[in-house]
C-alpha cells in the first residue's frame, strides 16, 4: 500500500482515539503526549502522530509548545465560564436569523443528526459529543452567516470534554427536537427560549461537576 495512505489512514485513527481520550478525560489536563510512545501505540511512524496533534491543537484540545512538545490543554475555571458565556451570547444571536431563514433541506439535516441513544460508554458519549457539535453548528449556519456558524464550532469543540459531563445521552435529542420543532415552525419566541434552556443546563451541568468533583485543581 502507498506510504502516503497508510500515513493518513494512521493519522485519522489516531486523531479520533487521542480525541476520545481526551475529551472521555482518560488524559489529564497539562499532560506531555510523547510522539515516540503515541507512535510505538499505534505501529506507526511519528509523522501521522505529528499530524493527528497538530489536528487537535486546531480545535483547542492540545497545544504545541516550541522545544518542549505537545501537551493537553490546560483550561482554568475562568476560561471554561468565558466559553460557556461567548457559547451563549453567539448562539443566542443567531437563533432569530435562523428561524427567519432556514429551509426544509437544512431542516431534514438537522433532523438527521442523531443516531439515538446506545449507551453510557466512551464511544456512546464521544458519538454524542459530536452529534451536539453537529446539531448547534449546522443550526447557527442556517441563519446564513458561515463565520458565525465557524465560531459556535470553534466553541464546541474547545468545550467538548466538559460537555461530556451532562451525560445527557438519553435526553440530547429530545432537547434538540424542542429546538428545532420551534425553528421549523418560524416561532422565534420559543425557539430562542428552547435554544435558552438547553445552553443553561448544560452549562450549570458543567460547573456543578467541576465545582463539586475536581475543584482542587481548577484556579479560580
């Protein structure tokens, strides 16, 4: 097989699994990855372990310091309630233009989103992390503004192992059916304060489990 496949095949598994890890919280916070150990892992080269990082570091899991290697992100308190306040305020904003502009093709979409609930496991939860990323982003693109609809994704994905802690497997699609019956029926009203009540619980969901399991090592 060429060199070239078998780099890129290696480096979307082991982007997907180093995700999960962290985003399941099997990776401590400020933790060193070692490219050498990642690679012996996964049979491979360095190169797609490199490439699989430099992935992650875009979506705000891993960052890359210059002479001293990749690390999991260290997110304090105050950042973690800084996204859950940008989160709202974006998403709030665009939830009028959505309903004012979105059509049946993207309305199907939205509807197609969810796979249903299978369970409380890692690969569940990570499956849902990304329907939830999925679901939001594709809602604030509707309202026809792509930037905005690039930020809400940004938002998720620097957010996705905290939402994690909603455990909101069996519920998710629910809310989100909530959301976008109100959406499909142009009432922006009930719309936004579905859109309202989805973002509040999760985010209370989030800080009560950092408060509550790991307040030790968040600085306030």
């Amino acid at each position: 097989m060429n060199q070239g496949i078998v780099d890129a095949t290696s480096k979307s598994l082991i982007y997907k699994k180093m995700r999960r890890s962290i985003i399941m919280g099997h990776r401590e916070s400020a933790e060193r990855l070692n490219i050498e150990e990642i690679a012996q892992e996964y049979n491979t080269s360095v190169t797609p372990v490199r490439d699989a990082l430099q992935m992650l570091s875009h979506e705000g899991l891993v960052v890359i310091k210059p002479r001293s290697g990749y690390f999991v992100t260290t997110i304090t308190l105050k950042k973690v309630r800084d996204l859950l306040d940008v989160r709202r305020i974006l998403e709030l904003s665009a939830i009028e233009r959505v309903v004012q502009r979105i059509n049946e093709e993207q309305i199907h979409e939205l509807r197609t989103v969810h796979a249903g609930y299978t369970g409380d496991d890692d690969e569940s939860y990570d499956r849902y992390t990304d329907e939830n990323r999925k679901f939001h982003y594709l809602l604030a693109k509707a309202g026809g503004n792509n930037e905005l609809a690039d930020l809400v994704g940004k938002i998720h994905d620097q957010l996705a192992r905290f939402m994690v802690m909603r455990r909101a497997g069996k519920t998710m699609e629910i809310t989100h059916t909530r959301i976008l019956d109100a959406v499909a029926a142009h009432d922006a009203e009930t719309a936004r304060q579905a859109l309202l009540d989805d973002i509040d619980r999760a985010h209370e969901a989030i800080l009560d489990n950092i408060m509550e399991e790991d307040s030790e090592s968040w600085h306030l």
